[in-house]
C-alpha cells in the first residue's frame, strides 16, 4: 500500500464520518438503531406465540372465547393442586 493510497484511504473514512446515514428517510443515529433492534428482537419473539394461535384455530377449532376459558381453567387447577399438594 502506497502513501497516496493511504491517503485517499483516510479522505474517504473522513467523508463518511461527515455524511448523514439514513435508512428509509430516517437519520440511522445510535438511539434510532438500538429502537429497530428492540422491534425486530419483539417481532421475532411473537412469532412462536403466533404458531400456537393458529394450531388452536385451525387444527383444534377452537374459539378465542374457548382458548381463554380452557387456559384459565388450566392455569387456576394448577395452582389449586400446587397449594393443596404443599
């Protein structure tokens, strides 16, 4: 690497450094960047909640009524058994 390539090497990373990144019309700064990586870690999390749903609807056929009313039921008789069984 020559001495000029250097150069050319340390104008480029300055002008980079000066221009404004954007993505989508939105200056990317580093709250703009930690804000998307806290939606797309959110949206990947949903998508198993997302599976489950639909196996229940599809496959089940069964209510959002029903889901509810069979899951709480589920959730209390848990507990129930865990208090009376300690």
């Amino acid at each position: 690497m020559t001495q000029s390539d250097r150069k050319i090497g340390r104008d480029d990373a300055q002008k980079l450094e000066k221009k404004d990144c954007q993505l989508f019309g939105v200056e990317m700064s580093p709250d703009t960047v930690a804000i998307a990586m806290v939606y797309f870690v959110q949206g990947i999390l949903s998508l198993p909640l997302l599976a489950v749903n639909f196996f229940l609807k599809d496959d089940l056929h069964l209510d959002p009524a029903e889901v509810s009313c069979k899951l709480l039921g589920l959730i209390i008789l848990v507990n129930f058994l865990l208090l009376f069984f300690n």
